[in-house]
C-alpha cells in the first residue's frame, strides 16, 4: 500500500517529498495590480513551512482581463516577477515544489473590475463577447508568455486551470462554445486552445519543468464522455506531469444517468496513465481520506479546506493516521493564527457554516 509520506516522482522536475499537494486556492490578499502582497505571501508559505509536498499559488491570471477575483495573483506582467520570484524562493526553502496555477476566468471574470468580459461565444447572461480567432491566439500565447514568466521567477512548475467553468473550459463545453471557426464545433477543436497550450508551454519551457493540467468532469457544461477520453488523450501524449483531477467529492458517483453504479474518480484512475500522475481533489478533508484517495489509485492529493483549517496538515496526518480537522465554524482569530490576513478571512464567512458570527 502506497503511502501518505512516499515521494512522488514525476517525468520531469523534482520529486515531492510526500502526497501532499495545497490546493490553489482563492484568497483575494494581493495587490490590485496582481502583485503579491506579504498577507498572500505569509499564508503560501507557511502551508509549506507546514509539510506540503507541493505549494500551489490560488489561479493567477494570464491577461489583465481575466481577473476572476480582486486581489488576485497576477502573472501577467513583468511587474509580477520580483513578488513571483520571492515567493518560489521562501516555498522551495522548505523543501517543496513551488507551482503557479494559471488561469483566466473568461465570462466568469469580476465584472466590476472587468469591463470587457470574454469568452469562447457570446453570453447573454454575462454580456460576455466571443473572443476572435486572434484574440484566442493571443490567448493561447500568454498562457505561454505567463509560464515562461514563471520559469524565470524560479518555480518548480505551473498547473493550467482548465475546470470549474473558466475560459479553458468554456472552450471546452459544447454549451459554452459554439464557434465555427477551428475552435469551436467538435470536441477535437474545442479541446484544440487546451492543446495548443499544452504543445507551447512544453516546447519553450525548460526540459526539466513541471507541468500539469486541472480538469473537472461535470458541471459547467462539461460532459464526462468527453473529459474521460480528454484525460486519456493527454497522458498518452506524454507532455504533461500530471493530471490534477478536481471531482468536487472525490468519492462521490457520476451526476450523469449512464455513468453511475462506480466511483466518478474510478473512470479516471483505470485509465493508462503511463508516467503521467494523477492527482484527486474534493473533500479530502481527514487523514482516512487521504489515504483512502490513494488507495483508490490516485498518485497523489489536493488539500483545500483542511490546508485552510491547518497550516500543517501533512505533518497533523503523519502523527495521526484518523486526524480529523477542527470542528466548524471557527473564529476569524483561530483563522488568522492560522495565517489568513482579514481580507481572507471576509472572504471564507461566504462559505456556508465556515466562520462563526
């Protein structure tokens, strides 16, 4: 039985010291301009003070427009790069991989910060307007251009953000995405954006640089026959170290009708993986959890809540298999001793029964 506190290898890059990933996470603590602020800094590094095998950053966005939330991480922009570089620095100091995650919300943009919302087709409900063919080059590009930026500041690796209903996925749904042009109509041009990244990023980032890909079956218009073979396609193909499956419950079963009586996580564990790995995040929140994801077949986990409750949660895991998070709510003072600046704290009293009153 794999356990909790192996290390994970990967194709590329460094191994991590355990299977334990941060989850990326929204906190809305940096500045405006998508610089890091010391608050996002502090609370990143002491998760990987904490004993993460690997620190990932909340969605950094690729193009000023599409911000998806104030305060968010920038990666946009040479600007970034002194907070960017600083940051992969003090994570690697404690012996973990330093990862961005990558992003652009597209018709989820913050409409309030952004006044020219896009997406792969018009929206109504959001006012979003389709992208053009070369704004969708363009797009593909700096996605390029924000890993490279990224190499350059010293991280071990980016992850794209292709799930929850972002610009990548809004290409990927036939229900978002009905474009005529080759990106829009059959899911070999909906998944050709994705792709084309994948071929870019690959291709002119360092050999040894960590890369991977979040998906999500389900919601978002995003179908489970097509995010299975998707996920298949991309680890025969070779060019991504892993796979970083967000499943919403990770042992949950499938929303769809003909795909229930299994796990939703077993159509992507039984896949031939070859050396790319795969990662589960959704409610893996106590330690049979974690050990019960990789049981299940996965190659490594995604924390988000726990890591959010404890700064140091592998290492809570690693003194007590059945460790079980605080109960909730909790006090916004339990939360910033746990390195959450106020900003962080507002924006966790959204999420039901988190913060006490």
């Amino acid at each position: 039985m794999t356990s909790l506190f192996d290390p994970v290898t990967f194709a590329r890059g460094p191994a991590m010291k355990n299977r334990f990933m941060l989850a990326p996470l929204t906190n809305c603590q940096s500045h405006p301009d998508g610089r890091l602020s010391d608050e996002e800094f502090h609370w990143l590094v002491m998760r990987a003070k904490g004993g993460f095998g690997l620190t990932m950053t909340c969605a950094a966005h690729v193009q000023a427009r599409g911000q998806g939330f104030p305060g968010q991480l920038g990666a946009f922009s040479d600007i970034h790069l002194p907070g960017l570089t600083r940051l992969a620095a003090a994570i690697k100091a404690h012996g973990g991989l330093a990862v961005v995650q990558l992003h652009h919300a597209g018709m989820r943009s913050d409409a309030s910060l952004v006044k020219d919302l896009v997406s792969a087709s018009e929206d109504a409900a959001t006012g979003a307007r389709a992208l053009t063919t070369d704004e969708v080059s363009q797009l593909r590009d700096d996605f390029i251009a924000a890993a490279l930026r990224c190499e350059r500041a010293g991280f071990d690796g980016v992850e794209i953000h292709g799930a929850h209903g972002y610009v990548l996925t809004q290409f990927l749904s036939a229900e978002t995405n009905r474009r005529t042009d080759r990106y829009g109509g059959s899911l070999e041009n909906r998944e050709r954006l994705v792709l084309e990244i994948i071929e870019g990023i690959r291709a002119q980032c360092r050999a040894d640089f960590n890369f991977g890909i979040r998906l999500s079956p389900e919601r978002y218009g995003v179908k489970l026959g097509e995010i299975v073979p998707l996920a298949q396609r991309l680890m025969r193909d070779g060019r991504l170290d892993y796979i970083d499956m967000s499943l919403w419950d990770a042992f949950k079963e499938p929303e769809e009708a003909e795909f229930k009586g299994r796990t939703l996580a077993s159509y992507f564990t039984e896949l031939d993986r070859g050396a790319t790995r795969l990662a589960a995040a959704g409610k893996i929140n106590t330690g049979e959890k974690a050990q019960a994801a990789l049981d299940a077949g996965f190659d490594f986990i995604a924390v988000g809540r726990g890591a959010i409750l404890h700064h140091d949660f592998p290492r809570r895991v690693e003194a007590d298999a059945k460790f079980l998070p605080i109960n909730l709510p909790v006090s916004a003072a339990y939360l910033r001793d746990e390195g959450l600046s106020d900003v962080f704290v507002k924006y966790m009293s959204n999420w039901k029964n988190f913060v006490a009153a």
